[in-house]
C-alpha cells in the first residue's frame, strides 16, 4: 500500500459520506463508512509517506595503505549502516 492508495481511500471515503445519499433501510450507514474510509486512508498515507522519507542511512569508508612487505597496494572498504536489515 502506498500514498496513492491512501489517497485513493481517502477520496472514496468523501464520496461516501458527502455525495451518496441512499437509503438502505437502516441497515448500513453510508455517511460511516465514508468516515471509516477516510480515516484508514489518512493512516496509510502517513505511514507510506513516513516510510517514504525514512531513507537508509550509510557510510562507505575506502582506505588504501601499502603492504611493508610485498610493496603492494591494499584497498580495503568498510560499510556502515543504520538500516538493521543490510
């Protein structure tokens, strides 16, 4: 789910609680739905938006030195990250 899709809940919502009026007997009411939606819309669109602007953080360190013994040169790279999953 994605910022569209809130925003599509969202916009689905409205219809519902302010464009709709149908009578269904009494036995569901449009207008709460409508609100339900719109609300379930607004989490997810700050929950994707949140996900969206929390981006992986990392450091890439490159160190070359050379090797007393062979004269050869040695490159070595570290990574350093603050996302828990790399």
């Amino acid at each position: 789910m994605g910022i569209g899709t809130g925003i599509a809940l969202f916009v689905i919502g409205a219809i519902l609680a302010f464009a709709v009026n149908v009578d269904l007997g009494g036995v569901v009411n449009l207008s709460m739905i409508g609100y339900i939606l719109m609300g379930a819309g607004f989490v997810v669109f700050l929950i994707s938006l949140i996900f969206l602007l929390r981006r992986r953080q990392s450091v890439s360190t490159t160190r070359a030195a050379v090797d007393p013994v062979s004269g050869e040169q040695v490159t070595r790279r570290t990574r350093d990250s603050n996302d828990p999953l790399v």
